[in-house]
C-alpha cells in the first residue's frame, strides 16, 4: 500500500474511552490515526503505541475543543505534519469525540456549566469542523457523536442532551453543504457505555449499571468496544452511501 493510498483520521479524545477504542478500531481497517487529548500526555501516549502495534502510524496533538481561538493554530500545525509525515496535505475522515459529562438536575443547572458544555459538545464541534474544512479531502467522511440521551430522556442531563440534539441537526446541514465534495457526515448516537466518562458512574455504580441493564434489549450496558468498530465501519467504503443520518448503538436502550 502506497501513502498516497493510506487514509487517515483524526479523531478527537483519543486518549481514553470510545476515542481510544476508535483509534484502535480504525487502525485494524488499516488507517492511520492523528489523534487530540486535552491534557494525559500518558494516556495519549498509551493510544499512540496500540496503533503502532497494528502497523499503522499515529501522532497526538494536546487540544482543548473548547478553545476556539487555538483552533487556526492548530490546524497550521497538523497541515504541517500531514505534509511531514504522510506526504499529503489533507486528511480523509473526522470523528468529532472529544466531550465531558455534566450531571445536573435542570433547576440546578448553573450557566457556567450550561456553557462549559456548550463550549465543547457544540460550538467547539461546529467551528474545529469549520476549521480543518480545508483539510478534509473531497470524498471524505465525518462522524459527529451524539447520545441516546436525544431520543429518550433520564433526569440530570437536560444541558448535555440538548448539545448533542444540535449536533445531530449540524450533522444534517453539514452533510447538505458538503455534500457537493463528495463528503459524508453522520452521528453515531451511543448508548450508556462503561467508561469514566461523567465520573464513571456506569461503569462503577452497581446500581446504575443494573439499571441500564434492565432497560436495554441486550440486557447490559455497553463497552467502549461497542462502540468504536461500529465508527470504523461507518467511514468504510462500504458505508459509503449512508449521509445525513443518526445511527444509535446502544444494544436496544429503552426499544
């Protein structure tokens, strides 16, 4: 396989949980993996060396999605490291990832946290796409991520939900724009999932992880390798013809 054959994602959050099983995922299809972490060098690290354990090349960049104003920078670089290491100046797939979980009840919801979340699920989203527009290659595809939480409601996440419902309306009209570059964009829409996102209450309450046992068609919740492979196989050839659509994977939660 040639570079010039060789695709290459970007995927956001990569250090840890669903970005570190999309990564790996990625790199067993054979794509190489640029990845951004907000501040674990070590767990970036960790990502880099499964990867390269695969074959495959990788490189991490620290990134703050919600700083937006380090966004032109950050796309100077990695134009600069795609020419440096691949030869190429652009890249074949983005998988918007990087995200936080903020548990509140509505009435307690304070605007820093309303904004904090906002700064990173949605604005961070919709202007680090903006930027690496120029850097996508026509023909390319882009995965937003979103949340069962936009189709069934569980109290306490009422700000987080509605960023991702405004993910999943961006996903539609950037697949609309796009479209005449040959580009395909889509959210993938997981269920709970057992990582130490929002403090890692599914994976380590035993009476949350019950719950959403309970509630799901497969009888528990999912793992961050639900997850990833079904990302990797969307930004196949093979799901070439799938655009503009919400894709859940949440083994049947509340069906």
């Amino acid at each position: 396989m040639t570079t010039n054959e060789t695709k290459i994602a970007l995927v956001t959050g990569a250090s840890r949980g669903l970005g570190r099983s999309m990564a790996i995922a990625l790199a067993h299809k054979g794509v190489d993996v640029i990845g951004t972490y907000h501040s674990n060098k070590a767990e970036a690290d960790a990502t880099v060396a499964a990867v390269e354990a695969l074959g495959r090349k990788a490189v991490m960049f620290q990134l703050d999605t919600s700083n937006t104003a380090s966004f032109a920078s950050f796309a100077v670089d990695l134009k600069q490291r795609l020419a440096a290491n691949w030869n190429r100046s652009t890249f074949d797939y983005l998988v918007n990832n990087a995200g936080i979980g903020i548990y509140a009840p509505f009435a307690e919801t304070s605007e820093a946290d309303f904004d904090r979340l906002m700064n990173i699920h949605l604005k961070g989203v919709f202007f680090l796409t903006q930027a690496l527009l120029p850097l996508i290659a026509d023909g390319g595809r882009i995965v937003n991520l979103s949340s069962g939480l936009t189709r069934f409601s569980l109290p306490g996440y009422a700000a987080y939900a509605a960023m991702k419902g405004a993910v999943e309306v961006l996903t539609r009209y950037l697949a609309k724009e796009l479209g005449p570059r040959g580009i395909g964009v889509n959210t993938i829409a997981p269920g709970a999932i057992e990582t130490d996102f929002g403090g890692g209450s599914v994976r380590d309450n035993k009476q949350v992880n019950d719950f959403i046992a309970s509630v799901t068609a497969l009888g528990r919740p999912g793992l961050p390798d639900d997850i990833g492979p079904a990302v990797a196989s969307l930004l196949t050839e093979d799901n070439r013809w799938i655009n503009a659509q919400r894709i859940e994977v949440s083994g049947g939660m509340f069906v």
